[in-house]
C-alpha cells in the first residue's frame, strides 16, 4: 500500500510528525494535486506551488471565509485577519511597505553587532554549563531578542512572548482541538492587551524612536495610517512570525549537522560555504511547512479544474524537495547552488524578513561550530507535533 493512499492532511498518523518527506514523496508521483477531506486541494510539486505564488489575482492570500468557519467570531478570527500575511493588497500593501521601509540591506547590518554579542553570550551561558537545550538556550532565545529589539519590547517584558507565539500558530494546524482553540484564542487576546499598553507608551514618547512600532504608529503610505487594530494585530504577527521560523531554522540546522557529521566537517573546514548551507537548511527541513490560498477566478493545476472557492494547501516542504527541481533532494548539501527554494515564499507575500532571518541564522551557526565543533545529541530531540511549523521543541545535546 502506498503511503499516497488514503491521506488526508486532517487525519495525519503519528509517524508523519517525525518524517513527513515519504509521503510528500509519494503524494508528488501519485497525486501531486490532492482532494483532501474537507474538498480543499493539496499541491506538492514545486511547479504548481510557486506558480499559486506568483499569480496573487487569481489565488487570494485573504481567509475571511476560510477562517470563519475555523475560528468563528473569536480573538483568533480578528488576528489573523486582520495580519500581513493572510491579506490581499491595498492592506497587504500598505503594511508591507512600512516594515520594508524598516528592513532595508543597512537597517539589517546594523543589526549585525548586538546580534553577534547575543549569540556569544548565549555560547558562554551553554559552556559554563557543559550540555544545553538548543532549542530553550539558543535557537528560541536569539529571534526573541532581535525581534524584541526590533519592536522595542523591553527586556523585562518578553518573557510571554515565545509562550503568545506557540499557541497562536499551534491554531494553524490543519486540524484544531478544541484546547488548542482556547489557548490561542487566550494568547491572542493576553498578547492584544500587553501591545495595546506598550503603544499607548510608545504614543506618548518622541516619534523619532527607532524601534518599529514606532514606525508603524506614524507611518503613512498614500496618507493612511493604519489603524489601532491593524497595528496591534501586524505587531503580533511581526514577533510570532520573526521567532517561531527563525527558531525553526537554526534548531532544525544544528540537529542536521549533528545527524550528518560529513556535511558538519565541511563546513567547519570551509566556513564561508555558511551562507549556501543556510539555504540548504531551508530547503532540507523547511521551518514553514505548509501556506494556503483561495481562488478568486477559474484555474487549472496539475491538469485539475479549480472553481472560484476552491482552497488550496501549498505544501512548501513538498515542493522544496520536489526532484524535478532539486537534484537528489533528499541528501543534504551544504553547497547546493542553484538553490531556489520556496521556504520564504515567493512573490509580493514572500517574507518581509528574510535578511533578517538569514543573517541570524549565519551567525548562530557559525559561532556555536566555531565553539563546540564536537558537539553531540545527548537524547532524541523532541518536534513540535505540528504539520505547519517543522521544528524542535527540545534538543538535549552534548557540547564537549
């Protein structure tokens, strides 16, 4: 029996967690275009899923209608609705252009020195200790603070972040239980309150602060402001989408590297291959695993008719492993080039933050090679149990 027979995203088996490149392989030779339980579609071949991404007229980014039927009249519904990502121009436009205007090639450099002295610190506490969590003592605690500092949270006030974050993108999953629903439902709206009270703070200062909501509570394109829940609701977005991906990626990186100890000596022998194997970290275990669309118009995938309405999951994890693109797609290169993968996305809803996700990682990986070249799992890491978000929830490891 095929691993293609039978599956259905809302009723995934266990083992899926751990591995599920098999059955994207096999979905990819058997059905690349999958009518899934609900009647929504799965793609997994790269050439349908980046075409969905570069023609945003036909396939909308927006979930009203998607998101009411899972969400109902909730905290959950208003935040995701009301974010960057799940949105269609003018609003996807007018928000992207203010965090773009914040996110400029110099505005990620000068990044570079508080990050550096980040990443060393949390080296130092992890070696005073001699063994560490690398999801608890670093992966998860580098985007906190360089999307804290980017917001201008202040350091005593972000310990709920990363708790606001899992729970609001744990209601993602294809399938949510009903205690899934009221933890992100309580986060979004815990998370709401602490923003409303910091930008009532940041209204009150000087509006040349630096920090991005400032830039957002001022900013205008075309002489629109967003509005108050515009602002709170893209603040969250913001911090949960710069730490849970970026966590994802560096943790998801290092355990490669522990599981490959051939493509770990290469790059410890060549360093500067560090920004090619940060490319093959995304395409390899991509942190974002799935996206979604609705059609607006007539379409045609795969050789399947799509009808106005039709919802389409974009399995990026699929796609980013799909043979006809990559070579050999399930072996781990750290100098794979051409690389053009799709874990950012693509088109005018590809990651605002890419810069500043690539550069954290780089660093991350970078430095912790450069101490603990010997490093080793010291227990089998724990995932998520999330289909969406592929990462670790914890890493027992070994530094010596």
């Amino acid at each position: 029996m095929s691993l293609a027979d039978g599956f259905d995203l809302h009723r995934l088996p266990a083992e899926f967690y751990d591995d599920p490149f098999p059955y994207y392989a096999a979905l990819q030779i058997e059905s690349p275009v999958r009518r899934l339980s609900d009647g929504s579609l799965m793609l997994t071949r790269y050439a349908d899923v980046e075409f969905v991404y570069k023609h945003p007229k036909i396939f909308s980014s927006d979930k009203k209608r998607e998101f009411s039927e899972k969400f109902g009249t909730t905290p959950l519904f208003e935040h995701h609705t009301t974010s960057l990502v799940f949105n269609d121009p003018p609003l996807h436009t007018r928000v992207r252009k203010l965090i773009n205007g914040s996110l400029t090639p110099r505005a990620v450099a000068e990044i570079q020195p508080d990050l550096e002295r980040l990443v060393e610190s949390l080296i130092d506490a992890m070696e005073e200790k001699g063994s560490a969590d690398l999801i608890e003592d670093f992966a998860a605690a580098i985007p906190i603070e360089v999307i804290g500092n980017l917001l201008g949270v202040p350091h005593s006030e972000r310990a709920g972040l990363r708790g606001w974050s899992l729970a609001i993108l744990g209601a993602l999953e294809p399938s949510l239980s009903a205690q899934a629903a009221a933890r992100g439902n309580r986060a979004v709206g815990e998370f709401a309150a602490y923003l409303d009270d910091l930008i009532e703070r940041r209204r009150k200062e000087a509006d040349t602060a630096p920090d991005l909501i400032t830039k957002l509570l001022h900013g205008e394109v075309d002489g629109q402001r967003l509005s108050p829940a515009e602002l709170v609701q893209n603040c969250i977005f913001l911090l949960n989408a710069g730490h849970e991906t970026t966590t994802n990626l560096i943790g998801n990186a290092l355990v490669a590297l522990a599981l490959y100890p051939a493509e770990r000596a290469r790059l410890i022998a060549e360093p500067a291959l560090i920004k090619t194997a940060v490319e093959e970290f995304l395409r390899f275990e991509s942190p974002n695993q799935l996206g979604n669309r609705i059609t607006v118009e007539p379409a045609e995938l795969g050789g399947a008719k799509l009808a106005p309405g039709s919802q389409i999951t974009l399995c990026i994890g699929a796609a980013n492993r799909d043979p006809a693109v990559f070579p050999d797609p399930h072996k781990l290169d750290i100098a794979r080039t051409p690389n053009r993968h799709l874990a950012f996305g693509s088109g005018i809803h590809q990651c605002a933050g890419v810069g500043v996700a690539r550069l954290e990682a780089a660093i991350a990986i970078s430095r912790f090679l450069g101490r603990f070249p010997r490093y080793a799992l010291s227990a089998a890491p724990t995932r998520g149990g999330r289909a969406r978000f592929r990462g670790f929830l914890r890493v027992p490891c070994k530094l010596g």
